[in-house]
C-alpha cells in the first residue's frame, strides 16, 4: 500500500467509524502479521490466538499503536509494522510463560513424568538440579525412577517437537552467553510498545548476528556454552562433563570464548 493511502488510513482509524479502515487494514496487512506470528509462535495450536491477540493490541485505546506511525519518518511502514507485532507476540508468548499446553504424548504420561519434563526439557534443568527439585513434591523418588522417566519422555518426543524445545533454550542461551537482553514490553500493561520498533529492527538484526555466531563456534565451544547457560550446569560440573579440571579454568575458557563473541558482534 502507497503511502498516500496509507496517509488516509491511519486517519480513518482516528475518524468515529472506523470499523472499516481497521477491516481494509486487515485486509492488506493480516498476512504479514500472520507471518511474524507464526515465526515466532511454533506451536500452530497457539498461532489463532496469538494472531488475536496481536489483533487486539493493534486496535486497542482507538488503535493507538498504529496512529503513533508517522508517515514521512525513517521506517517503512511494513519494518516498523513488523516491529510491533513481534512486540505483542513476545507479550503473548511471556503471558503463556509457566503454562505451556503440554504436547499430547507428553500430557497422556503419569504425573511424575509430566513433572520430569518441566524440570529437564522446559526448565532445561540438569538432572541432578531437577531430582533435588523433585525430591520435594515426590518424596522418596530416586535418581533411577528419574532416568527411567527420561527414557520414556524420549521415546514419545517427535523431532518436530524436540526442535521446538531446543529454539526456546537457544534464545536463552544467545540472551544469556553475551548479555543479550531482549527488552521488548512483558507484562499484564501491553500498552507501552517501547522499545520503539526502530530500535527493535536494530535489536532483531544484533540477535541474528549472536545466532550465526555461536554457530560458528567450535563444536566443543559450543558444548561448553550450552552446558553452562542453556543447562546451567555449575562449573565444577561442566569441569568434570569436559575434563577441563578445576572451576577457574572452566569459567577463563568461557570468558575467552564470550569475549570472541564480542569482537564478532561488535
């Protein structure tokens, strides 16, 4: 869409009567919201209420958001649109934080292993982290009963859903390995968009850029960066998984790898 139309679109949007302007926006824009959506949202079960729920944000306060674009400015309108929508979507998906649907194979499991699941693939806890965590709502539960349980949650995981996993432990990772803080709005208050979608496009482009980094990294680095920030294993444990010895090596060898990292990203 012309920026001339579009001029005469946010203005309809601010008009009395603008059910119309909302639904030729939906019209022209619905498919590249839905994209961004569905990017970011994995789980398609999710993506319909997502999609609602970025819609309703859209047109929320009068749609307040959309008539804060100013036509003229240093973003292209479908950038800075897209901006926004990822805003919402990592609104709705911190909202869905601690209450993801459990996949169906997952949910037909006992109790226990439910919980074995949250601690080990969710929380991305280490074993012996999860079992101690265990210990408290499963009284007289053993690290065998445990190892058990993770067999039997492998054996019902599909790839699809073993990828799904491993890309929200690797946004953990990325945020965590280099002090990437994702500050978009999270919260119950989704009326602040801030950053603003230009310094989000700047934000998206640094995270792309930490994401082909670490996979540039030499597979044992890159071992050595999961352990410590996606399984948050202590040193001395990561010490002894990488027969690297003594916790302050451990913690130089990743510090050298950070700093590379650094040099890369800057």
């Amino acid at each position: 869409m012309p920026d001339k139309p579009l001029d005469q679109l946010l203005e309809m949007l601010s008009s009395r009567d603008p059910e119309e302007a909302w639904r030729l926006f939906v019209a022209e824009y619905g498919p590249a919201i839905l994209q961004v959506v569905r990017h970011l949202e994995q789980d398609a079960d999710q993506v319909p209420d997502c999609f609602q729920f970025v819609c309703a944000g859209l047109s929320a306060k009068s749609f307040r958001r959309l008539r804060k674009f100013q036509p003229g400015g240093p973003a292209v309108f479908s950038t800075w649109l897209r901006a926004v929508v990822r805003n919402l979507c990592l609104d709705w998906r911190r909202k869905q934080v601690g209450r993801h649907r459990l996949f169906k194979s997952i949910s037909q499991l006992s109790g226990f292993d439910q919980e074995v699941f949250r601690h080990l693939y969710e929380q991305r806890l280490s074993v012996e982290e999860a079992f101690q965590s265990l210990r408290a709502a499963f009284p007289g539960v053993t690290h065998a009963r445990v190892t058990e349980s993770q067999m039997r949650i492998d054996r019902e995981l599909t790839p699809n859903q073993r990828r799904l996993l491993d890309e929200r432990a690797y946004r953990q990772v990325g945020q965590s390995a280099v002090g990437f803080e994702d500050t978009s709005p999270i919260g119950p208050d989704v009326s602040d968009p801030s950053p603003n979608p230009e310094a989000q496009v700047l934000l998206e482009e640094r995270a792309t850029a930490l994401r082909h980094a670490l996979a540039h990294l030499p597979e044992r680095e890159q071992l050595l960066i999961r352990l410590r920030f996606e399984q948050e294993l202590t040193l001395e444990q990561v010490g002894k998984l990488l027969d690297l010895g003594n916790a302050q090596r451990v913690e130089r060898q990743i510090k050298a790898v950070l700093a590379r990292l650094r040099e890369v990203m800057n």
